[in-house]
C-alpha cells in the first residue's frame, strides 16, 4: 500500500485537474448556448437557399450552371472535411474523420482520385498524417465562424469542379442533433440535382438576390415533376452564377456553424464526465488514505503495547 504522503499528492494532483475541468465544463456550456444561437440562425437562409437552388434545377434556362450539369462519369472526387481546432470535444473528430476515411476508401476501391479541403486544425494535421491530397486548409476559425475567412477554401475546391479536376464534391461534418447528441453525416454539393434536394415547397412571392440581379417569381407550370421557369433581372447568367456560390458558401458556412455547436457540446458533455470521475477517484483515493492512515495508527498503537509490555 502506498504511504500516506503519496496518497495526499495524488488526491491533491486530482482536485487540481478536476478545478480545471470544471472550468472547462462551464466555459463550454457559455459558448454553446451562443454556438447554437448562431446555428439556428443560419438555418432558415441555408433552407431558403436550398428551396431557391431546387427550383432552379428544374427550371427551363436557357443558361445551365455547371453546377447543374452531371458528369457522364465520375473519376475524381473533392470532399471537403469540417473538424475542430482544439481537442478535448469526446469523440466528435473522431466520428467524423472515421466516416471520411471509411468513403474515401471505398472510393479508391472504386479506382476514383480524391481531394481533400480541411476545416478545422484536427482534420487538417489528420489528412496530412494519412498522405491525403490536400488542396486547401484552414484553421484557426475561433468561436466564431466568418464567411469572408472560409471563401478562400471554398473556392479552391469550385474552381477545381468548374475546371474539371473533381467529378463530384461532398462535405463531412457533425450535425447537431440536440446536447447530448450530435452525429456525422456526409452530404453531395456539387453536382446540383433535383433528386439530392427531395421535397420542394413552393412560394409564390418575390425572392431577392442583390442589388443586380433578382428572381422575379417561380411558376410552377404543372409537370408531373414539377419543372420551373425564372423571370431573370438583368439576365440570367450573372443571377445564377452568383446564386449558385451563394448556395455552396452558406451551405459550408452552415456546416462550420453546425459542427462548432456540436463542438462545444460535446466538449461540455466531455468535461462533466471527466469532473464527475475525478470526484469518483477523489473518493476512492481518500478511502485508501484513510485506510492506510488507520494501519500506520494501528501499527505505532502495537509497537507501544509491545514497548511497555516487554519493559514490564
């Protein structure tokens, strides 16, 4: 049995750590409650946009976006990974890593090349460790996620789809799903079909884009599949192409505002769990002090019987 004194430093170096976590705990629990205000404000664009982009794929243009037009054959493919700079979040990277690396080598098993962009630090130093092909990174988001910091990543892996160098971009990242839950999920960007969208809700009503271009109204002419047609403001090129990129940024931007929620979650969840098993240990090592302090009591106790009994 360890010595009292040892028993003391470790109990000592525990209360120290589980000081730490619980600051950790409640540091999380502040910055996700803003995490998850900034996600859910996100999502009504994200769906708008989602609505706005479906409509256009079944729309009668005469200019068809490329992010439209299906590739005959699929060759290489572009997957954009959304992680975490810091660690300490659970199991949050590494579900979302494991379902990236499990797709990709079901890809090279299909003979397809694969690129890679990295959100987040963890991906990064993660995809380079494996000898992924990284195109393009970014790390340091903070807490707060910027869209104008993102762009640059983003547009690396369109320009490189546009070019034809990748067939068919996906994105990996954690989606929120409640505190105690978040799950991975993998979804296609590019190339845009009716089919990746499902239900498509209609809204008769001006939808504005900017100050140079609008979509007028959606009409609805009544196909078994419900193909549209635009009204475009000046001309339809300029208006798609800017709606399109629009569509893939706040789709990513939505994903990093869904995956830092997440983030912070789990790192809460994390801490508590590692605050509530320190106490545990805390507990037991306290038990072994006592136990070891009553057997030094019991032991000097005998050695003093033993003194006297031997001068008497």
């Amino acid at each position: 049995m360890a010595g009292s004194k040892e028993i003391r430093t470790k109990i000592k170096s525990v209360e120290n750590t589980r000081k730490i976590t619980k600051a950790m705990e409640m540091v999380a629990a502040s910055k996700m409650r803003k995490a998850q205000d900034r996600m859910r404000a996100s999502r009504p664009y994200a769906e708008k946009i989602r609505n706005v982009a479906a409509h256009l794929s079944l729309a009668h243009s005469e200019y068809k976006h490329p992010f439209l037009l299906k590739r005959e054959s699929v060759r290489n493919v572009g997957i954009i990974v959304v992680s975490s700079d810091k660690g300490l979040c659970g199991g949050l990277n590494t579900n979302v890593l494991r379902l990236s690396v499990n797709q990709m080598k079901t890809w090279e098993a299909e003979g397809k090349k694969i690129s890679v962009s990295a959100i987040g630090n963890k991906g990064y130093s993660f995809m380079t460790r494996v000898g992924a092909n990284v195109k393009s990174h970014i790390t340091g988001l903070g807490d707060v996620p910027h869209l104008e910091t993102l762009i640059g990543t983003i547009k690396v892996m369109l320009d490189a789809y546009t070019a034809g160098e990748i067939d068919q971009l996906y994105i990996c990242y954690t989606r929120f799903i409640n505190t105690m839950k978040q799950e991975p999920v993998m979804e296609q960007l590019l190339p845009l079909t009716s089919d990746h969208f499902g239900v498509v809700h209609v809204h008769e009503k001006t939808e504005p884009l900017s100050a140079s271009g609008v979509i007028k109204s959606a009409v609805n002419i009544g196909t078994a599949k419900g193909h549209w047609d635009y009204i475009y403001e000046p001309e339809a090129k300029p208006v798609i192409d800017q709606l399109m990129v629009r569509y893939i940024e706040s789709l990513v931007y939505n994903a990093v505002a869904e995956n830092m929620a997440s983030e912070q979650s789990s790192r809460m969840v994390a801490m508590k769990s590692a605050s509530d098993n320190a106490k545990e240990v805390i507990g037991d090592l306290k038990l072994v002090y006592n136990k070891a302090r009553q057997a030094a009591i019991t032991k000097e106790i005998s050695e003093i019987v033993g003194g006297a009994a031997a001068v008497a």
